[in-house]
C-alpha cells in the first residue's frame, strides 16, 4: 500500500527547478529528488530510503542519462511557476520508482 506524504515542483536556486517526492510503501519510506539545472553536470535524479531517521540513497540515474531537460528554470512557461513543470520529471520518476521496488521488494 502507497501513501503520499509530499510531492512538490519548486525552484532550488536561480538556475534550477528540483522535484521531490516523500511517499510510504509498505514499511518503507522514500524519497524521490530529481534536479534540472543550467548545468547538464549538475543535475541529478536519486531515491533515497529512511532508515534510523537518515535518508540512505539506494538508486540514483546517471545525469548523462536522465530524461528530465536541463535549463527548466529558463524556460518562459516555467520561470515565475515552477510548480507548472512537473510534468517534465516523469519519465525519471517512473525510471526512479521501478528501480526502487525492485531493490527494496
């Protein structure tokens, strides 16, 4: 059984839009953070796990491999309404979340 605990589309800084998601799965709870910056280098896709009040990372997409576009924060539909862009994670979320059933399950 899943439950949601956050899910939100902010702009991290200046040049970069991130998305995270908290969610329980079973006994489990993961988090989901995905970065697009200005930067190709810097941009990141991760699942991370709870355990004892720390979150562990257990997967993580290569940035060269990533779907999610760089330079979100520059693009006009997204500059003043970050939260607009989330559609523009889902294919690494879904990447993220099949990748982490079959490590934790």
């Amino acid at each position: 059984m899943e439950k949601t605990i956050e899910k939100i589309c902010y702009a991290s800084n200046s040049q970069s839009i991130s998305y995270r998601e908290i969610y329980q799965l079973n006994d489990k709870k993961i988090k989901i953070e995905i970065k697009s910056d200005s930067y190709h280098n810097q941009c990141y896709a991760r699942a991370s796990v709870l355990k004892d009040d720390d979150w562990n990372i257990i997967y993580t997409i290569p940035y060269s491999l990533m779907q999610t576009p760089e330079g979100l924060a520059y693009k006009s539909d997204y500059k003043n309404k970050p939260a607009t862009a989330e559609t523009n994670f889902k294919e690494d979320v879904q990447k993220l979340r099949t990748h982490i059933e079959k490590i934790l399950f």
